[in-house]
C-alpha cells in the first residue's frame, strides 16, 4: 500500500508541474491618432493576452457564461490578464496602414486563472445571480457609474436593497482612489485602489471563497473507474481528466487500488457540465476496457 500512496504523491508533483498548453490567438488592433508603433504593440500584445485568458475561462466555465457577461470579461481582462500570463511568442507581425495584426502563442496559467474566476464569482453565479447590497455615493460621474455597473454585472451580482453581503463604494481622501467595504455575517473587508476593478475583485473573493460557499457551488461527486493492467494508466487518466476544464473542475486522486484482475482508482471531481463529462467518459473508458461509475459524495 505505500508503494500506491508513493506513486500517487509522485504523480501529483508531476502534474502540478505540466507546463501549461500554449494557445494561438490572433487579434488585429488598429492605429490610433498620435499613437506610436511602440504604444500599438503594447495593446496589440495586451489584446492578445485577454483573448487567450478569455479563450481559457470560457472553456473552464462551460460555455455557460452569456454573451454580455463574457464581454465584460473580456473588457475587464484588457487590462487586468498579465498575472495568468506564463509565456508568449510572436507567431506572426504584419503592419498595416489601418493597424498592427499579431499572432501569438500565449501560455496561461490555467491554475490561478480557475481560482480567480472562481473568486469573483463567475461559477457561483452561472445559472443564478447572487443578492446583496451596493452601496456607492451619489456623485459619481456617467463614466465611474457605468464601470460599477460593468462590474455588478460581470460578477453576477443582483443588487437588492437589505440583501448581504453589503459591498460600499466611497471616494477615497484624494479624489483618485476608491475606498471599498464588504460586510458579510459579522466580518468586514476593506480595500483601496486607484484602479475601481481592483478594488471590487480584492473585496468579493472573502465572500466566494468562503469554504461553505464553494461547498455549495461546487457539487462534489466521486468518479470511480476500474480495468487498468497497471498504475501508469490510471496516472495517465488523472492528466487526461485536468484537461477537461469545460466539463469538470478540482478533480483530485484520491485513492488507487490494486487487485488481480487490475487497478482501480477514485477521484473527488466538480462537475461543471456534467452531460460533457459523461459524453467524454463514454468516448474515453470504454474503448480501453476500463468502466466507471459517477456519482454524488455523501455529506453527512
């Protein structure tokens, strides 16, 4: 049996290693009056980087974000898509009177990327919106209110008067930094930044990160699947099943048995849409021999 848990902890140090998939993006972004081509390149590059990001969340929330919301996503993502960057290679440049055309090959940080979307809340709000409280002063202008209003939407947020958590926005002392409240069940959050965005997505992961909140959201469920002739299939299976971002999330090995007739092993999975996770276990196990049972965890 050591022998198993030592394979186990071995394969999860390897695949926490796997290098993250390149993906090809290819943006065009146009040229702008007093615009130098030092200053195009930047955005074009920062287009690029939002687009790969976009791409990514996508997938790992199941085509399910609408349409108006993954605009948003996309606008928030322009300026904001750096830290879920690993790497990138200009594929291609073309100059063109109108603009710059830029293809790249990005690497995201598939990881931090899952956390984050899950941090502000675009899983916990996919098939309905969260209540709460929005709080802000009545001098902001056409522009600031539209920014607050992207970002209610974007998260998921339905505005309700008497619903918590309570998020307040204030101008902060100097005019040009916002100065963020978030109550929720006795705690409060603060955070202060020039940049509103920054401000609401520091302050609304302590509300869905909460480990009850993530309980809820998740709907954990065992995967078990049986038939391999040895452990290397089933550690093959576990790289396999990470890749299935737009189907199932925070899958963990937990257990791998070994009997005569062959290996066995269970996973502890979130099933993001679970009829594209039967539909790619059927297409998967039973070609190799290999069965498998889904089903709910039980929670005392």
């Amino acid at each position: 049996m050591r022998k198993y848990i030592f394979l186990i902890t071995v394969a999860c140090c390897l695949l926490a290693a796997w290098p993250a998939l390149a993906g090809q993006v290819q943006v065009f972004e146009p040229m702008a009056e007093g615009m130098s081509q030092r200053d195009l390149r930047d955005k074009a590059r920062a287009q690029g980087f939002a687009q790969a990001v976009l791409d990514e969340a996508v997938v790992m929330l199941g085509n399910k974000l609408p349409e108006a919301r993954t605009a948003l996503l996309k606008e928030y993502l322009l300026g904001h898509a750096e830290p879920f960057i690993q790497g990138y290679k200009v594929v291609s440049s073309q100059d063109y009177p109108e603009g710059l055309s830029l293809t790249m090959d990005v690497r995201v940080d598939r990881r931090t990327l899952r956390d984050s979307l899950g941090g502000m809340g675009l899983f916990a709000t996919l098939s309905q919106p969260q209540p709460a409280t929005v709080v802000w002063p009545g001098d902001l202008t056409d522009e600031d209110l539209q920014a607050l209003h992207n970002l209610i939407s974007l998260t998921g947020i339905a505005p309700t008067e008497g619903a918590s958590p309570v998020f307040t926005l204030e101008r902060g002392s100097d005019k040009n930094t916002w100065k963020c409240h978030l109550s929720y069940d006795g705690q409060e959050w603060l955070a202060v930044n020039t940049d509103m965005a920054k401000a609401w997505f520091t302050l609304w992961p302590r509300f869905f990160d909460r480990p009850t909140a993530q309980a809820a959201q998740t709907g954990g469920e065992t995967l078990t699947v049986s038939g391999w002739f040895s452990p290397d299939g089933v550690l093959e299976f576990d790289r396999v099943l990470h890749g299935w971002d737009g189907a199932v999330q925070n899958a963990q090995l937990v257990t791998m048995d070994m009997q005569p007739t062959g290996a066995g092993a269970t996973w502890t999975l979130s099933v993001v849409n679970r009829d594209r996770l039967e539909m790619l276990l059927n297409a998967f196990l039973p070609q190799r021999g290999l069965s498998f049972h889904l089903a709910a965890e039980n929670r005392d």
